[in-house]
C-alpha cells in the first residue's frame, strides 16, 4: 500500500511563534485569501497507511495547526468504550505517522466519544459524546488545558450547554476562529431517521457560548443527511458530507463566501476524484487550507473506513 508523504510546504515559523506565544492568529497573515484555491485541483488522495488505519471504523480527523499532531476517533480494540479518541504524532511533515494512542480518561468514556475537533491554539478539544450527563442522545462537549501539547493535560470535559444541546443528537463540531469570531460548526438532527441539518454558534476562545445555535438554512437539505462541517481557517470556504445526491452513499460537499458576515453560496459536489461510488465522510481542512483529510471505505483501505488525504496547490503556485 502507498501512502502519502508531503513536501514543499510553506513555512510554518509564523504558525508556530503565534501558537508559543498563546496569541491569537492574525488571519489576515495566516489564512489564504477568498480566492486563493479558486482555480486549484484536489490531488488523487492517498491512504494514511497502516500505521493510522486498522481493520475498523477509523473516522473524523481532526489535525493541530503544524498538522504534526492529529486526533481521531476509531472503535478499533484497545478503547474504554463503543467509540473512543484517538492521537498520533509525527516528527515532520515528511515523517511517518507513529502508532496512535488512546487520549484514556477523562476526554474518553465508557460511551461514545467521537468526532474530535482541536481548536488552533491546542487548549481545546471539541468532541460528541452520549455519555452521562447528556441532553438526549450525542451532544457536543469540550475539555480544555493550559499546555497545548500534552495529553494528560486535559480536563474532565463539560457540555456546551442548552445553547447547543438539545434533546436531538449534536455531532460533529468544527471549531474556528476567524475575522468574524470564534464558532463551533456542528449537525443536528435524529439519527435514527438518517436526517440532520448544519448548526453554528458563538463560542470564544475560552470554550463559552456566546448564544443559542443556528440553523445553516442556506446549505441544509430537509430530505437528507448534512453532517460533519469543516470550516477554512479564513472563514470563507465550507465543507460537509450530505447523501443528497444520490441517496444511497454520501458525498462532500463545498460551499464559498466572501467573507464571514455573508450567506454560503449553493453547495457543490466535490466531485472525483475526492468523493467516489462509496461513502467519503467527515472533511476536515488543515490549518493552511491546502490539506483535507477526511474517512472513506473505498477500496484500497484497511478496514471498514479509513482515513485518507489529498492536497491542493493555491491558485498563482
């Protein structure tokens, strides 16, 4: 199996002399512009490997700012419970992945905890869980910790609370901060009927909700699943799996903006060769935009789905 390394990436110094410093990323400097991929192709994606997949459901990654720590969630053997966290490591962008770890407690449970989401600065992790404490069924929940780095660090996570949680099931945050603040990008819905709708709301760098959610209306189909939201650093670009196409597997999706203040544009499938006959879920861009990973069981993986990712060359490169 060939798995995918990458090179020639851009610097990374400014990333990480921000995030040493525990300031807040100036945008305007680190993000790409609204324009910036508007005439890039998305590379064939590569298998992560079988160092990061195994014969189980490996999904939802979630990377931190220098993408050389990424989490995940996996039922694989080894966990506290149905589904659970997962973390590796790798020295470089150009270094194999090591083997991932289980994050223990308190961030995993005896119950459901996928779906991880870190935040830009590493001192916080978003993530959805059906565990005690619950609204009803999954509902978003975050832990925080003052390092950025360590993973014994983390706190026993709380619910985002009645702004956020419902008695519905809340699954698959995002969290981001841009010119417009911070928000946690989410789906809510029942998933017993295989029907949900994307939220946001209001959540500072501190990990509090700053409102109640709001419905996505622009980029919701009634009829089908929208799950699993990723949102460019800059604000400005959108992506999500939905099975509105055909109803029988699930495809990504993009939407654009101008800037953060405005509606998305109509959604677009993203077409090969990203999305393919089977189910190519849980998107997630690097911090650079220039990185999406995101799970698939299509064929060439190791187990039921598995991780894979893809790049793309700003536009003018």
């Amino acid at each position: 199996m060939k798995t995918f390394s990458r090179q020639h990436r851009a610097p990374l110094a400014a990333v990480m002399v921000l995030i040493a410093c525990d300031t807040q990323p100036d945008v305007s400097i680190l993000a790409p512009s609204a324009s910036a991929f508007a005439r890039s192709e998305w590379s064939a994606p590569m298998n992560l490997g079988p160092e990061i997949n195994s014969p189980f459901a490996d999904n939802n990654p979630t990377l931190s700012s220098d993408e050389l720590t990424m989490y995940f969630a996996s039922d694989r053997p080894g966990g506290m419970g149905l589904v659970d966290i997962w973390v590796t490591r790798r020295a470089s962008l150009d270094s194999p992945w090591e083997t991932p770890i289980n994050l223990g407690a308190p961030v995993n449970s005896p119950f459901i905890d996928g779906a991880p989401a870190l935040s830009s600065d590493g001192h916080l992790l978003f993530f959805h869980s059906n565990r005690t404490g619950t609204a009803g069924g999954n509902d978003i929940w975050v832990a925080r910790r003052s390092g950025s780095t360590g993973e014994d660090d983390w706190d026993v996570p709380i619910p985002l609370g009645p702004g956020v949680n419902t008695a519905d099931d809340e699954q698959g945050p995002d969290y981001t901060v841009s010119a417009g603040g911070g928000a946690v990008y989410f789906n809510r819905g029942n998933q017993a009927l295989a029907r949900s709708d994307l939220y946001y709301a209001e959540v500072g760098r501190d990990g509090d909700t700053g409102g109640p959610a709001v419905a996505i209306t622009e980029l919701n189909d009634p009829a089908f699943n929208d799950a699993a939201p990723t949102v460019r650093t800059d604000g400005k670009e959108i992506l999500f799996w939905s099975g509105r196409a055909s109803g029988v597997t699930a495809d990504m999706w993009v939407s654009t903006r101008q800037n953060p203040h405005e509606s998305w544009s109509p959604p677009q499938n993203l077409g090969v060769p990203l999305n393919s006959p089977v189910n190519d879920l849980h998107p997630e861009l690097s911090h650079d935009g220039r990185a999406l990973y995101f799970s698939t069981n299509r064929p060439g993986g190791f187990g039921g789905q598995d991780l894979w990712m893809s790049t793309r060359t700003p536009s003018g490169h």
